[in-house]
C-alpha cells in the first residue's frame, strides 16, 4: 500500500494513478511479486534480503563465527562481502566457508587468532535487476580480562557509620554480572541496609558487629564464555567504641579507622549519587535506570517520584529495596527531574536526577517495494525520526545515488526519491540510509519495472454458498502490470455495477451484502489492461437458512418413566442436516438409557441424575439453529417400601498358598439384606512403604469367596475384603494376618519421560518417579542416558536417586535427543528403557516475517500475509505468529489517535496469512509481525501502513425539537460521533401521529452535510409528530436517531368580564358569600339583642343624628358597635367594572356600623374591599381604571 503523499501526487503525474490502484487494489503484488507459481514463472525479481545477523555480534572464540545472509530473487542472487570497507574475497581464506545458495559465512577460528576476523562486515546480495546490501555487521570477540592484581588492606570501622566496599571488576566484552559472595560460595543477603549498587560496589548504610567478616568477595561473571574470576577477600572489623579500654584502642592507629564519625543515631545522606542534582541520559526504548543508596540511623527509607508529573506506573519497577527505580521502553515523556527521597525518623534528604531522553534513528515509514509498469510513476519514502534529527541518504544498488549513473527519471527530494515515466529494465534495489550519532538504520526496497499481460489468481469454476440474508463475497484475485482492471458479469449478460445491493471492492472481490435467492448464478470476473485480458466464472448458490419448527419442550418426569424431547427442523433441500443433543451443554452420558432416533431424543427409566437442560442443534455446512428445554425429575407414585441395606463385612479371611509373588485369600460372607451381593473389593495396605492406606487390588463376583492374588516384591501386605450390593458398600472386614514379600530388580521403569529445554543451552530430563511400592527392594536409583539424534556419539549418563528430574547443560539451541531412564536398586535393573525424544532449550526468534502485505476486504476487515521465517531462525518450536495493529488516526484526521491502544492477535502455526477484524472504517492503521516459540517472540517486522475505505455513519449526536408553534418545529442536530468516512449528508423522515397512536403518511427531507437546523411548516396543531433523522456517506445511510414533540395548543383568550360573569363555580360562590354574610348578620343582631347596655349608649345619645342612628329600638347601640375584624378586608373581594367603589344611600350600609371604610359591600351584600387584589381608592381616583378582573386573578384570590 503506498503512502498517503503518493494519493496527492496521483492528480498531477501521468500514469501514477495505474500505479497507485496496483499497490492499493493488489496488496499480494504491491511489494512483492506474488508467490504462486504460476505467476512466478518468468517473472523478474530484484534481490531481497531476508536474513541477516544482528548489527552487533559478539562471538564466543570458542566456537565458530556464523554471519547470516540470505536473500531472495527472480534469477537467484550470488552474494559478496566487504570487511572494513574492502572487498572479502573468501574463496582466498581456507578459514572461511560460504553455504551454497547464500550467502551466510561460517567461519572456522579453532587453531586461529580470533581477533584476525574482528572488523565490519557487509553482505551484498546481487542479481541482473540490482543489488541489495545487508546492514553493517559489527564482529567482535567476547572477552573475559583477569582481574588486576591487588592487595587490599584491612578496613577497620565504628558501628553504626556507612561504609562502601569498592569491587571495581574488569571491563569485559559484554559486561560481567556482579555478584558478592563469602568462602564457602554463599550469598551474602542483601536488605534495605546492605545492598549491591549497579556499578557492583557493595554499600552499608550503617555498619552492624553482625557485618564483622574476613571474605567479602566481589565475583564477575562473564556471561559469552560463562567464566568465573574473583577478586581478592576484603576483611571489615567494626568495633564498639564505648565497650573498649583504652588499652584496646591503643593497639589501633587513628589512620587505620575507616570513618571517625561518632557512633550514634544519624539524619540520612546520600551516599551515591553525590550532590544534590545529577544527569542522566537514556535512548529511546532503552530501560532507564536510577539508583539512590542513603546512609543514616536508624536505615533511611527511600521513596521516588518525578517532579511535575506521574511515575509511569505499566512500565515502572523497583529493585533493590527501591534503591533502583527502572522505567523500561523509555519515550520523549519520560524526560525529566526525578526525585529520591530518604527518610528516617530524624528527618530527610533529597537528590534530583535529570533525566534527558535521545533517540538512535527509528521509522516512522521506511521505503517499501515497487512494481511498476513502463511509463507508470511511484515514489519511494523513507521517514524517520530520532534525537538529534537523522541525517538521510540514498544508495542504488548498494552505491551513493550522486555517484550512481544519471537517470533522468529520477529525482531525490531529502527523504523522498520521484521516479517518474520509468522504462523497461530500469529495475534496481535502492537503499535509504538514516544515521545520528546513536546509531543509524538500512532499509532495501526494490522497483521491479515489468509489463505483465492480465491472470487471475482465482481457482475457475469455484462454489460459493451462503444463507439467505447473509453477505456474499467473490474473489476475483489478479495479476498484472499495469494492474488489471476488474469487471463484474451476471450469468454472462447483466454487467454488474457498484451500487445496491453490489460492491466491487479495490482487489476485485465482489460483495452482495444481504444475498437473496435472486442472487443465485453464475457470476464471470473479466480482469484486463493495456496487454490484454483474462476471465474467470465462479458460481453462487444462495440456500434457505435452517430452522427449528417444533422446540422440545420443558418436562416433568416421575422417576422410573421415560422422557421424550422433539425437535423438528425445516432446511435448504441441498444441505443435509446432523443432530447433536447436548446435557446441560456438555455430552450426553454414555448410557444405553438414552435413544437418540432421528428428530427426537428418548430417556428410558429416568434417574435423578438426568434432571438438566437438554439441548437440540441442527446443524448444516453453512448454518445451524438450536433449542432448550429442561427436564425436571419427581417423585413416584409411593409403593410399600422393601427394607434393603448394607451388606455385613465379610469375616474369618485366611491366606494359603503362599508363593514368592502370589497367594490365594478366602473368606465368609456377610448377610446381604435383601439385596444381593455383586461383587467383593480387595484392598492391601503396605505397611512398609505406606501403613495406614488402604488401596484396591481387585476385586471378584459376588457369588465367589476366593482369590488368586498377584503380588509385588519388597512389600509388607495386610488384606481385607469389603461387599458390595444394590444398596452400597459393606464396612470393611478385619485385616489378614500380614505376609512379606523378597525384595528384586525393578519390573518397570519411571513413566512419562521427558525432555524439555527451559532456557538455551540446557535440556531438562524429567520423569515421574517409582512409588516405594514399584521399587522392588532398597537403594532405588535412576540412571539417565542421553545423546543428540543423529549424532554419532556415545551415550552419556548420570546416576541419580531421590529426584524427579536432571539438567544437561551446555546443548545446543533447540535440536533434538534421545533420552532413556532405567530404574535400578540394589537387587539389579530394569528392564532397558524406551527411548524418548526430548528438544534442547529455545532461545528467542532471529528474523522478523518479511514481505508483510496487507488486503483490505471492507471497511472492518483486513486480512494481512506475510512469508514465515525459515524454521532454522525460529531456534525452538514455532508456535505462530503475532500481529500487533494500531489505528493511527481517521483519513479525514490531521492529528494522532494517541488514545488508541496497540490491539494484538495471534495466529498458531506455520502461517502466512490471517484476518484483522473488527477495523474502524475509513482509518490509517499501522501493523508489525513477530513470530512466536515456547521462548518469546522475535523481532517485529516492519511496520506496516494500510488504510480502510469508508462504511456507513454512525447515528447523529442529538436530535432536539425547538420554538414548537401552532403550525411549525424547528428541529436541531449534530453530526455523528463516528463519520466513518466523507459525510454526504442527513435524511429526515416524520410522521404524524393520532390519539389512537396511528402513523400518519411519512415525509422525506434531504440536507447537505453542513445543515444541523431545520423549520418546518404547515404542520396541524396540538398534534404529535415523530421525527427519524439518520447520517449518511457514499455508502449508505447509518442507523436512525428517533425524536417525538407536540406543535403549540390553538387557544384564544376569553372576553374577561362575560367570562367570570356566566360561569357556573362563580355564581355559585358569590352565592355562598351573600350567605355566609347573612348568617354572620343575624348572630351578631342575637348577640346584641342578649349583651345589655354598652358604655357607647352615652354616646348614641349625645348624637341624635338620625342619618348615623339605624335603629329604632332603645337598645339599639349597634351604630356604634365595632370588631377588630372590621379592619381587615375580606378575600374574595371584587372591585366594580369601572374601578370605583360607590356608596349607597341607604340607610342599611354597614359601613355606617363600622369605624372605618375599607370594608365596604355592595348592595347585594358582596364584599368588595379586597377582589382585585389592589389596596381600594378614594372615590375621586376610581375612574382612572376600567380594567375588567383578571379570571386568573381571581381563581388566585380563592385560594
């Protein structure tokens, strides 16, 4: 697949968009000729490279040295090899060995100097059509130096002070590992006191009398030549300074003490690293690694943390009681000031680490092989990153593409080479070379310029069935360049377009997402370019989906009877349905009672046992269709019972016919208890090897009570019987007197032999070993033979006793041997032992797949291949091989989709090719191959870029309805969460809905992709309306957003004063009001007429104004007569039409009787002070106002 630059380039250059739908629509042929022989045949192929050695290779002198080179190429290439910069002529060094066929060195360096064949080595793999070249190849010999000859003084120390034994080993090739030990080769423990530093030197943060010792011994390992050296003893004498005389401390010069700080509790400091701040550099994807050791008293502890920011926790640990903290794959993030901190109960110290991150060159795109055709145009990129920046060059065919000859067809842009209208025999291997100061990196990629008339890949005449509603896919694979063009034919005539319910993706397959039985046919693929055309016909048969008509049926079934489940089933004439029944997903018991007989599943003289969940599948080729039902088993019908029981234990066993390994037992039977007796159990108990357990022997029918047995050797037996019958087992009889048997040779020997390599260079030989039982007699031992398979050599072996297993050292990586174990005591042999066959130990993968390609099916759908590895770099056995993807980001996305995390799947086996599910359309994704052993996995592939065409939307974000009006809605949405590709636009579907909630006609509105708002009109009120809103691209509509709302309630608004006037509830209130008032009326005329004189009758008196006087009567003093209530107006209260408040002449207003006029009626006896709810006016303002009441308003007053 090309790189998405080439996409904007296609415009623009002639012939690049042939091109670019070779590499796009052809992912088998887009960077490699594809492996089918048939296409291989004639087909030219620039070389390859496909193996090759680590850049950095340490050899062992003690072995030879192997320099891997291999490649590939259409003629086979020939290889040749620089050393230091010249050529290598290996034929001239009889040392040297070039396997045929490759170009892998073997070279033999026994009797030799092996520095003679250090230097750097450079393969070059060479064909007619160009050159490939392996990468710098750094040979150097592993080197274990003597350590420097040293005398080291005795140390002498206070207790309590810190103290630091320096080991200072020898720089070996690679590092050694360091370890401390004491004379006896035990390790001395390490704790948060006393712990080993990276650098191997051994710290104190306080000394203890306990660390008094005179072999404090540093030893280096050398891990290539697993060589061991030491360095000489350090004696440490700590003293107690209060507990000595000063005749003790005299014997000791002040010089002599390691510290003269005073002995006694401490704050913490820092030991290493020294200062306050330090640095720290680490490359990229390197493991960082940070160490603080503190001293002080009581011991400091010691936290972490990173300044500004978080520790990263996924790839963080600690070591060495959290003195070391290591961060593994290091990125640019993890840059900056880390911090230790070291605590103890008198306080804290702390020292900041900065940590700055660089970055040896790695790809972002490394150049990826071309095929094109005469006259087409392609690009070459070669993208990479690091700190400081790459600096880039080119090569072609293994020389500087300024010293190359001139090609005007070629032109080089930084990291970019334009090839522009190539010609015929133009093809050549170009290498990209990106190097900093912290390594570099090397890639080939071969343009292959060929002209290839049009094949199709595809077997003719093939079948494809599917199930009705099921998607369909045709392939149509081809070859050729420039690509072939594909086209699509239904039964020869109808020409099959993209579109409904076809697609014809970019590799030629052709897909029917929902296959219908019209569908069914034959279907030709016509592949063609400018040299010519080739066709293929394949065939579609579209078959009726298998379903289940009659279910089984839930059952309950008394005990003793017997249970039927049906299950009918309806299928596709051509396809022949398989029945499995299934008990409670698992298989039916292997149990006559149960009759499986074409559609239905009997259960004869059912038992508890069989209650469950039974379950019918109907299975064809293409589909299957299942159901459940459960079977619940009850009581029976109650009988009179019979009383069975136990059998009694047998009785008076006796042991005659005593032989070396055999003799005959009898006894007496036990009462049965109505039941009888089916078989007797005899069991042994070793009272040598196992007293106490009791173990099966054999057993005899019921109806014997006599026994051959055949006994082992070395054994102290004790027998007893035990009886079974219907109801179960007897007690067990008393034992048998005892009898012993003579020790022998061993009968057998150990079973399940094994031999499994745990790590390289080690075979582990393990078996399952005799019980005391199987020994036969004392002194049992194993002895262990082993040899390489088809090695001449001799067998070796080992005599071993009380252990499982035995380790063979020193094997080479993962090959096969031939491994015996025989048993042997003091009494002799076994007999011989079979030979099994174990493997080696594995070590990780060498080579990365090559040739990784990447078919994109539909929108969710990758299948990616690959060419495995050869068998030879796998070194252990090939357990399949991972696929690592990532999506990158959206196609219509500028920026990184860092949130997605790196998705894994794993292929087992030999394989070549697996699928991706499960994709994000319209994406960039990225993917590496690694091949998997028992050990790990190898390196990964190069990464791989592809990208997914679009598929249908997601459902838009929301769907509001707005602004509801009498006759309109204004609906509101947002795009969708996922495009899955260019947005085309929205559709709009609505309906009205009754009151009986039936559907109205719908309506179809269209909007382009940039409309989120719409009003519609002319809609009916107070009715509900159903909206369907859905998102759509190039292929289709997504699913449906569904919204429901209301237009606006036609109301008008009532003449106020009619309103309030004709209404039933307000007549009838003011009806209630007029009386409540009368009655309040009358009580207080009782009331008067019964309360006597009043101090106001003087009063009434000195007034004899009849205007103020309206009663007649003596005692009438009700003109003067007042409550406290008077001065609150009552609710309910109304203000005339016309606002005023109008006094009546009459002489029977009660405002007359009341000492203030707030309270005033009318003359029909309603109150009127407090109605409108506005405190009343004076008479001269009631005409300012003619507004009529409020009906809300005066709901509002009665409540």
């Amino acid at each position: 697949m090309t790189h998405p630059t080439m996409d904007k380039n296609r415009k623009w250059v002639p012939g690049f968009g042939a091109m670019l739908l070779i590499l796009l629509s052809h992912t088998t042929s887009a960077l490699e000729v594809p492996l089918d022989p048939k296409v291989l045949e004639g087909l030219p192929q620039p070389p390859t490279i496909t193996l090759q050695s680590p850049k950095d290779y340490i050899f062992d002198p003690r072995e030879n040295i192997v320099i891997h080179c291999e490649a590939k190429g259409k003629p086979h290439p020939s290889f040749s090899w620089t050393r230091n910069g010249t050529h290598f002529d290996v034929e001239k060094d009889s040392k040297v060995l070039m396997k045929p066929g490759s170009g892998t060195l073997v070279i033999d360096i026994s009797g030799e100097k092996a520095e003679a064949y250090e230097g750097t080595y450079q393969c070059t793999a060479h064909n007619e059509h160009g050159t490939a070249v392996s990468n710098n190849i750094v040979i150097r010999q592993s080197r274990s130096p003597l350590w420097s000859k040293e005398r080291n003084e005795a140390i002498v120390v206070q207790m309590g002070v810190s103290l630091v034994l320096q080991c200072r080993p020898p720089a070996g090739l690679p590092p050694p590992v360091i370890f401390w030990m004491d004379n006896n080769f035990q390790r001395l423990p390490l704790d948060k006191r006393v712990s080993q530093a990276l650098n191997g030197d051994l710290y104190f943060s306080n000394v203890l009398p306990e660390d008094n010792r005179n072999d404090y011994i540093c030893y280096a390992r050398f891990p290539h030549t697993q060589t061991i050296q030491q360095k000489q003893p350090i004696s440490v004498t700590v003293l107690d300074m209060e507990a000595m005389n000063e005749t003790v401390a005299a014997l000791y010069n002040v010089t002599d003490f390691y510290s003269d700080s005073p002995e006694g509790e401490r704050r913490p400091g820092f030991m290493t690293p020294l200062g306050i701040t330090s640095t720290k550099m680490v490359l990229r994807g390197e493991t960082l690694e940070l160490e603080c050791i503190a001293d002080g008293l009581p011991t400091p502890e010691i936290s972490w943390q990173k300044d500004g920011g978080e520790l990263p926790s996924s790839r963080m640990s600690f070591y060495n009681f959290k003195k070391t903290l290591k961060v593994s794959d290091v990125n640019e993030a993890d840059a900056g000031d880390y911090r230790c901190t070291a605590t103890n109960k008198l306080g804290t110290a702390q020292h900041v680490i900065k940590v700055s991150v660089k970055a040896a060159p790695f790809w972002v795109s490394a150049p990826r092989n071309l095929i094109l055709a005469p006259n087409e145009t392609g690009i070459l990129t070669c993208r990479v990153n690091g700190e400081p920046k790459p600096k880039i060059s080119w090569f072609v065919n293994g020389v500087p593409i300024e010293n190359a000859p001139e090609d005007h067809s070629r032109k080089v842009d930084d990291d970019t080479v334009i090839l522009s209208f190539v010609k015929t025999g133009s093809s050549a291997v170009y290498q990209c070379n990106a190097s900093n100061e912290f390594g570099y990196l090397l890639a080939n990629a071969f343009v292959n310029v060929l002209a290839e008339a049009p094949r199709v890949l595809t077997p003719p005449n093939g079948v494809y069935q599917v199930i009705t509603n099921n998607p369909a896919l045709l392939h149509c694979a081809s070859f050729g360049s420039p690509i072939p063009t594909i086209t699509w034919f239904k039964d020869s005539q109808t020409s099959v377009k993209n579109g409904d319910p076809y697609v014809i993706h970019e590799n030629g397959t052709l897909e029917i997402h929902v296959a219908q039985p019209l569908h069914s046919g034959k279907y030709t693929c016509i592949a063609s370019n400018n040299l010519g055309l080739k066709e293929n016909h394949v065939y579609l048969e579209v078959k009726e989906p298998t379903r289940i008509l009659k279910q089984p049926e839930y059952k309950d079934v008394q005990r003793g009877m017997s249970a039927v489940f049906e299950c009918k089933v309806k299928h596709d004439p051509s396809l022949i349905p398989t029945v499995i029944w299934l008990k409670d997903n698992g298989e039916l018991p292997d149990d006559e009672r149960f009759d499986v007989d074409g559609d239905s599943l009997t259960i004869r003289d059912v038992t508890d046992e069989d209650e469950g969940t039974y379950t019918c599948i109907q299975n064809t080729t293409l589909d299957q269709d299942s159901a459940s039902a459960m079977l619940t088993v009850v009581e029976p019908t109650p009988t009179p019972p019979i009383v069975y029981g136990n059998p009694d234990p047998p009785t008076d066993l006796e042991i005659t016919d005593q032989a070396e390994r055999s003799v005959q037992l009898t006894w007496t039977p036990g009462d049965e208890h109505n039941s009888p007796t089916q078989k007797f159990l005899i069991q042994y108990e070793d009272l040598l090897h196992q007293p106490g357990v009791w173990i099966n022997l054999t057993d005899t029918p019921g109806t014997s009570t006599t026994v051959q047995l055949n006994l082992s050797p070395y054994v102290y037996y004790s027998f007893r019987v035990l009886a079974l019958n219907g109801v179960g087992y007897s007690r067990p009889s008393q034992p048998s007197s005892q009898y012993r048997t003579n020790p022998s040779a061993p009968d057998e020997n150990p079973s399940d032999v094994q031999g499994v390599g745990t790590q390289p260079g080690n075979l582990v030989i393990s078996w399952t070993p005799l019980t005391g039982f199987l020994a036969n007699g004392p002194g049992l031992e194993y002895k262990v033979l082993w040899r390489q398979k088809d090695v001449e050599e001799d067998w070796s072996s080992k005599t071993v006793a009380n252990v499982s297993q035995f380790i063979v050292s020193g094997t080479p990586t993962y090959v096969p041997y031939e491994i015996k174990v025989q048993a042997i005591n003091d009494y002799g042999s076994g007999p011989e032992p079979e030979v099994v066959i174990g493997y080696s130990g594995e070590d990780l993968p060498l080579s990365a797949p090559d040739s990784v390609q990447v078919m994109v099916h539909n929108s969710t759908l990758a299948e990616v291949h690959w060419e495995p590895v050869s068998l030879q770099s796998v070194r252990g056995k090939l357990q399949g091989y991972k696929v690592y993807f990532r999506r990158i980001r959206g196609l219509h996305e500028t920026q990184e989709d860092t949130e997605q995390q790196e998705q894994v799947l794993t292929f087992s086996g030999n394989r070549s090719e697996g699928r991706l599910p499960g994709l994000q359309p319209y994406s960039l994704y990225n993917l590496t191959v690694r091949v998997l052993n028992i050990k790990g996995e190898g390196p990964a592939s190069p990464s791989k870029t592809f990208e997914t065409p679009e598929g249908v939307p997601g459902p838009p974000s929301f769907l509001n309805v707005i602004n509801p009006g009498l006759d309109s809605l204004t609906l509101e949405w947002g795009p969708p969460m996922n495009n899955n590709g260019r947005l085309a636009g929205y559709t709009l579907k609505y309906q009205p809905v009754n009151t009986t909630n039936e559907l109205g006609p719908v309506k179809v509105i269209n909007f382009l992709a940039n409309e989120t708002t719409i009003t519609l009109g002319n809609l009916n009120s107070s009715m509900l309306y159903k909206f369907y809103m859905s998102a759509k691209t190039i292929k289709g509509s997504g699913p449906i957003i569904t919204e429901e709302a209301f237009t606006a309630m036609d109301t008008t608004v009532p003449n106020r004063q009619v309103d309030i006037a004709t209404q039933g509830w307000f007549i009838g209130l003011m009806c209630a009001i007029a009386l409540l008032i009368l009655v309040l009326l009358i009580v207080c005329f009782i009331k008067r007429n019964k309360g006597g004189k009043y101090p106001v009758k003087e009063k009434e008196d000195a007034h004899q104004d009849p205007e103020i006087q309206p009663m007649k009567e003596d005692d009438g003093t009700f003109g003067e007569y007042s409550d406290t209530e008077d001065h609150k107006p009552l609710k309910g209260s109304r203000t005339p039409s016309n606002g005023t408040v109008r006094r009546d002449e009459s002489d029977d207003s009660l405002v007359d009787y009341g000492e203030g006029g707030d309270g005033q009626f009318n003359e029909d006896g309603s109150f009127i002070g407090q109605y409108s709810g506005k405190k009343e006016k004076d008479t001269h303002e009631g005409n300012e106002s003619s507004e009529a009441p409020s009906p809300v308003n005066a709901m509002n007053s009665f409540v």
